[in-house]
C-alpha cells in the first residue's frame, strides 16, 4: 500500500498480560477466549482516544492492532510500558515487513473464513473479522509465511489496494486515529460503542468519564459518514480537510478521508467526519472554495434521510 496504511502490531506477552490489557482498554480482554479478537479503544483518565483496533488473543501472546501509518504504534507501546510495575507483561511492535496486510476474501461461508485469530508460522498471524459488506482478512508476519497462507486459503484472496481499503473503512466507519479522529476526542464521540466498549466490566483506565456519558445519554459531537454529490471524479484528497456547513453557514465538522472513485459513480463521493450534533450539514466547502452538496449524514447502523444527522 503505497500510504503505508497497514494494521500495525504489538505483541504483548508474559503470564500477567491477559489482565493487564484488560485493565488499559474498553473491552473485555480478561476472559477472551483463545483465537477470538475484539475492538476495543485505549483511553487516557479522561477518555480521550490514545489508539484504537484490535485485540487478539493467541496462545502464545496477545497482540493488538491498530490501524495506521509507519510508527502508528509507537505511542501506545510506550502508553502501556510506563504502567508497568510488578506485572509479568512485555511489550513491543514488529518490524515493517511484519506488519498486517489487509486483504480481501470472497464471502463464501467456508470454515477457512471464520472470525476469529490464528497463529502462523514464526510471529505470524491471520485475523478474520467482521465489517459492513462482509468478511476481511489482516494477514501479517514475514513475506514468506504471508505468501503460504495465501496460496493455502486460495479462493480469489487478494491484496487490497488503498483505494480499496478506505472504500471498505468509510462504509465502516472505522477511523484511522490522527486522520479521523485525535486525542481531542472522547471514545464515545467515536460511535463504535457497541463494538468496542463494554459497559458491564469492571474499573479501567478511563472508565468513570465513559460511564457517566453513558448515565447522561448525551455527546455533542460524533464520527459519521457523509454522502456528497456535486464532486469531480478522482478528487478525494482536494475535499479531505474541506468544512460541513448548515444552511446558516455554521460550521458543524470538517471532512477527513474522503474516496471519490475515478471510475465510480459521476459526481458522487463519501467521507469520514466528527460532526455536531447540534446541526445539519447541507454543504461541503473546500479552502478554495469549491463546494458540493451533503447528500446524507450516516450514523451507526442507521441511514438518515437526506440532510439529516443522526
């Protein structure tokens, strides 16, 4: 991927790691079965995002995942490190060649793809998961180790390209952390909630400010997706920054990834944006000012009407 945009890993290993993770993140890590992954953010006291991804739990180690450019990890490998005491926990990423690879598998219902997490060979690993649209794969681990679990899955698996990816991120709406989202924002604001946040375990890093969200009911801004037409084909980059207007002109977010397709739909475009809640964008306006029309605003697992934020 020519972006560098890869599922970047860290191992943690040691007795002790299962229960320490458990206590770092927003999801429930202490009893997950082996071969099973979950989403999960990793907050600071305030419950503002340090990173964001996956959770894996492998019988050798726990590794997690996080989706982003070179180095991407680094903060939360050193996050973690500094809270370790007496603990039997160790922590580190893999090297560049090692890092997941995001392909693509025709959904055909095969045991071959079921959710879930295996070791390969080596540090390798595969991990299949879930997202709107159907089955993806991460595939990670030295090239060689990759290349046999290609040709042993078969199927029509493919690498995906970058284009291919934010495609399958957008229809998501899951964030790359210092594109989408930054540590200005809260992990609710981030509207994977039901994914990547339990509000039944115990206390963790972050937890009070989370459950209080949760016993108010109420966030003033949130991550969507945003529908546009009007916008030339291939421009996606040009609109990426670009801010949501309402009608009155009030700016309501700005636009992060943005994929208009060079061969898709004439004039059509999605994007990714943290969006107020207090208004309905109708508009996109670019630094130059070129606008486009906001067609629909699309929260978790409900479509809005057009112009409508939900």
């Amino acid at each position: 991927m020519s972006a560098g945009l890869r599922f970047r890993r860290i191992l943690v290993t040691g007795r002790d790691r299962a229960r320490f993770l458990h206590n770092f993140c927003t999801n429930v890590v202490r009893d997950l079965p082996e071969g099973r992954s979950v989403e999960a953010f990793f907050v600071d006291v305030k419950a503002r995002v340090l990173a964001h991804g996956y959770v894996l739990a492998l019988p050798s180690r726990h590794e997690i995942h996080v989706l982003g450019a070179v180095g991407a990890e680094a903060a939360l490998v050193k996050h973690l490190d500094r809270y370790i005491i007496t603990e039997d926990v160790q922590v580190r990423s893999v090297s560049e060649e090692q890092q997941g690879q995001f392909w693509w598998w025709p959904d055909d219902g095969s045991e071959r793809l079921s959710v879930g997490c295996v070791e390969l060979a080596g540090e390798g690993v595969r991990h299949v998961f879930r997202w709107t649209g159907g089955v993806q794969c991460v595939l990670a681990g030295e090239p060689q180790v990759v290349a046999v679990e290609v040709a042993n899955l078969a199927g029509g698996g493919r690498a995906a390209t970058d284009e291919q990816l934010l495609g399958c991120r957008i229809a998501e709406r899951f964030p790359v952390v210092g594109v989408d989202i930054s540590g200005e924002q809260l992990a609710p604001e981030v509207d994977r909630n039901s994914e990547a946040i339990s509000y039944q375990k115990g206390c963790y890093l972050g937890q009070e400010p989370i459950a209080r969200i949760d016993a108010m009911g109420h966030i003033n801004r949130a991550l969507r997706r945003v529908d546009l037409s009007g916008v030339a084909a291939g421009s996606g980059e040009a609109w990426s920054g670009a801010e949501l207007r309402a009608v009155d002109g009030a700016v309501l977010g700005r636009l992060t990834s943005v994929l208009v397709p060079a061969g898709g739909k004439s004039g059509a475009g999605v994007g990714l944006a943290i969006v107020r809640l207090s208004g309905v964008p109708v508009e996109a306006v670019r630094g130059d000012g070129v606008r486009c029309v906001v067609e629909r605003v699309v929260g978790r697992d409900v479509l809005s009407g057009a112009g409508e934020a939900v």
